[in-house]
C-alpha cells in the first residue's frame, strides 16, 4: 500500500496550505461537503437513520445530528492533515476511521466515491489556494489513505472471534 513518505514537502505544504483555508469555514463547509455527497452519491443517505423520509436538502443539512457529523468530518479529516509527516500514526488513524465505519455498516463502496466529491470539495472551498498541483497532491494523499480505510472496514466487519474458556 501506498503511504505518504511518498509525497513530497512541496505536496504537503499544499495540502495544509489549501487545508487551512477550509478548515476555517468548518461547520460551512462540513455540510457543504455533505451536501455535495447527497446530491453525487444520493443512496448514501440512507446511511443516515435520522435522515430517512427527509428528501429536502436544506430540511438534511439542518438536522443536528447531520451537523454533528459534518463537524466530526471536519476535525477527521484535520487529524489526518495534521498527521502527514507521520505514517505509522496516520495509518493506524485511518484504520480506526475504517473499523468505526464497518460498525455502522458502511460499505467500502461508499469510500470509492469520495474522491471526486473530495476533489470538488477541495477546488471550490480552497479558494486562491487552489491549483492543479493542489489538486494532484490531494489525489496522491487521497490515494494513500484510501485503501488503509478500506483494510480497516474489512477488519472491523469480519465477526467478533470467541474465545474457548477451558473447563477445568
């Protein structure tokens, strides 16, 4: 699996730099994000229990459970900015993301289509941060976390093992 001591200090530096630019909207921009993940990918609403029967957006994005997970969304996704420069601490994170998601019984299909939705993400909330190059290096890290979080939803979705307690 890919990592990201695979990416430059240049690719870094603009993924924080385009980071921060959307880190400071966060509440804004949890739900925008969400937002766009209904309206490219809408079966995964239903994922959402306290979403079912809702079909207006604007009725979705004001449900406070949905704004409590566009905050969680966003404070993930800056421990993981936060942990570029340390792998062995990003891939465990990353796994843990995967495992807390099987319990929910997310498929890893879900995980797919979200590059796009992090790309568009990324190139309209980034503002002038935003480049080709930002782009690309969002790619790469996209690329090199992805499969971690899919190895933690197998993980977290294969049954519990029992153990034996020998009698005695």
């Amino acid at each position: 699996m890919a990592d990201t001591t695979q990416l430059s200090d240049e690719e870094k530096e603009a993924i924080r730099a385009s980071w921060e630019i959307i880190y400071e909207n966060k509440k804004q921009n949890g739900l925008a994000f969400f937002r766009r993940l209904f309206t490219e990918v809408p079966e995964a609403k239903a994922l959402f229990k306290n979403l079912l029967g809702l079909e207006d957006m604007d009725k979705m994005l004001k449900n406070p459970r949905l704004k409590a997970h566009g905050a969680r969304l966003m404070s993930s996704l800056n421990s993981l900015i936060e942990y570029l420069d340390d792998w062995d601490i990003l891939a465990q994170v990353l796994s843990d993301l995967g495992r807390s998601h099987a319990k929910n019984k997310v498929p890893t299909k879900y995980f797919e289509e979200l590059e796009p939705v992090l790309i568009w993400f990324v190139k309209t909330k980034s503002g002038k941060a935003y480049s080709d190059f930002v782009e690309a290096s969002w790619i790469k890290v996209w690329n090199a976390m992805y499969p971690h979080i899919v190895q933690g939803i197998k993980e977290g979705s294969k049954p519990a093992k029992t153990r034996k307690i020998k009698k005695k």
